[in-house]
C-alpha cells in the first residue's frame, strides 16, 4: 500500500462517517473550523492531513481514531512501498 493509497481509505472513511450522521462536508468544516475545500481535499485522499485535524474530525464525528482507520492496512508493504509524501521539515 502506498501512501496515496492510505490517504485514499482513510479520507473515505471520514466521507463515510460524516455521511453515517447526515453531515454535509460544509457543517463539519464548520464544526472543526476549516474550509469546505481543504475537507474535501482530506476525504478524496489528496492531502495528508495533521494529526490535530485528524483529531478533531473524529471528535466532531464522534467516533475514535482507530475507528477511522479500521480498514484492512498491510504494514510490511506499507513500509516497502516508494515514500510519496515527505515529512515537513521544521526549522
């Protein structure tokens, strides 16, 4: 699994979520203070979210984060896998 892929499975997982408490994507940014465009970002798996973000989807989702991530995930090729997104560096 890449890392375009994780992104993928965990985005459509909040896509999931949100839709299981009939949310709109424009309410739940509301509710974790973000704009509708970077959500959508997030649930289409073309950004790696902060875990902060992650964090506070959940709560407003009310679910865990290891219920966000409840998805068939294969380690070894995981860390196998050519690295496409590069950590951010910080001064």
């Amino acid at each position: 699994m890449s890392d375009k892929e994780f992104l993928v499975k965990m985005g459509n997982a909040i896509k999931q979520a949100r839709k299981d408490r009939n949310l709109t994507q424009a309410a739940l940014a509301y509710e974790i203070g973000m704009e509708k465009s970077n959500l959508s970002v997030i649930e289409n798996g073309k950004s790696n979210p902060q875990i902060l973000t992650i964090i506070r989807i959940c709560s407003a989702l009310e679910i865990s984060v290891d219920k966000l991530m409840d998805f068939e995930f294969d380690y070894i090729g995981f860390k196998e896998a050519k690295e496409e997104y590069k950590p951010r560096q910080h001064k």
